[in-house]
C-alpha cells in the first residue's frame, strides 16, 4: 500500500502490511519511492503517515483504547 509522509508529502510504499493494522505495532516497514531506483527499506512511525487523499490513518490501526470511549 502506498501513503505519503506527513513531514514531506513524499510517497511511501508500506512493506510491512500486518505491521499497519496491528494497533499495538507504532512502526511499519517501508520505503520511499523517489527516483528510479528502489530505496532501502526503513521504519516508519505510523503516525507520521497519510493516505494519499491526506486523510489520516483509522484510529483501529494506532490506538491500543480506540474502544474505551464507546458507553
């Protein structure tokens, strides 16, 4: 899957899929997709991802207590 840094609006592949929805993992497994040539591999803080229409990620894949405000 593809999202884009929040720091810089690069693109990043995410490699490291079961990594983005497990809500207790903080990091994924990606790289940048600048140039020709593909880059290293390198984590990621989920939270400094963005879809690429700039919505953020669901609150199921990065907090743990998403469930605790539901009475």
């Amino acid at each position: 899957m593809f999202f884009k840094h929040r720091g810089n609006n690069d693109m990043i592949e995410v490699i490291g899929q079961d990594d983005l929805t497990n809500l207790f993992h903080n990091t994924v497994l990606g790289r940048y997709q600048v140039g020709e040539e593909q880059q290293d591999p390198e984590s990621f803080n989920k939270s400094d991802l963005l879809f690429l229409s700039g919505e953020e990620l669901p609150r199921c894949w990065t907090d743990p207590h998403y469930r605790e405000h539901e009475h």
